[in-house]
C-alpha cells in the first residue's frame, strides 16, 4: 500500500539543472531515511546521496558541490537539486526510502525517472 513515487526527470543541456523528487504516500508511516542511486547503460548501479530524517546528507565525493538532497518530514518527501549538469550524469535515477511502517521498518523502492543530458 506504501509507494514511492518519482519525477522531475527529463532532458536537459549540459550546463543546466533539474530538480528530483520522490514522494511516499499510503498508510501511516514515518520515512527513516533515504538515497538517490543512478545506473547509466552497461554500468553498476552507484550512489548518489543519501540523508537522514534530521537531515544530515552524505554525497559522492564526485558530486559534492553540485548535487544537493534535502528532506520534507511533513510531506514525506525527499529532493535531489542536481546543478551544472555533464553529460557523464546521463542515467536512470532511483529512489530508495527506509520508513517506519506500523511495527516494521522496512525499504521501497521508486519506480526510476530517466536524466538525460546533452552536450
């Protein structure tokens, strides 16, 4: 009954930004925690970002400076800024959220929103 849902993804040209959000709705539920991963085609799936619900954020030491997560407790929602944007950060982006459901914690997945960006 609990989802994920994703957007904000598109095209866009080098140089730009775009804004991702991934939204958690559905029974009563506290969100833990989550993180942004991303898979460009032939590559491994790598993290981008991850925050917690007090909002302390770890990024991937290439993307420092230019990507940022942020969180909103009271819509259940999380954010990935993405800013100056290359062509290398092409990729299909993937939320994942740890929430508190009734008397479980347990770990959702979006459904991925492609990035596509043009040099």
């Amino acid at each position: 009954q609990v989802q994920l849902v994703e957007s904000g993804g598109g095209l866009v040209q080098a140089g730009g930004s775009l804004r991702l959000s991934c939204a958690a709705s559905g029974r009563t539920f506290s969100m833990i925690a989550a993180t942004w991963y991303r898979q460009a085609p032939g590559k491994e799936r790598d993290l981008v970002a991850s925050i917690t619900r007090g909002g302390s954020t770890n990024y991937a030491d290439s993307l420092k400076g230019r990507f940022t997560m942020s969180i909103d407790s009271a819509k259940n929602t999380v954010y990935l800024q993405m800013n100056s944007l290359k062509p290398d950060d092409t990729a299909v982006y993937y939320c994942n959220a740890e929430l508190f459901v009734g008397p479980n914690i347990r770990n959702y997945w979006g459904q991925g929103t492609q990035v596509t960006v043009s040099s």
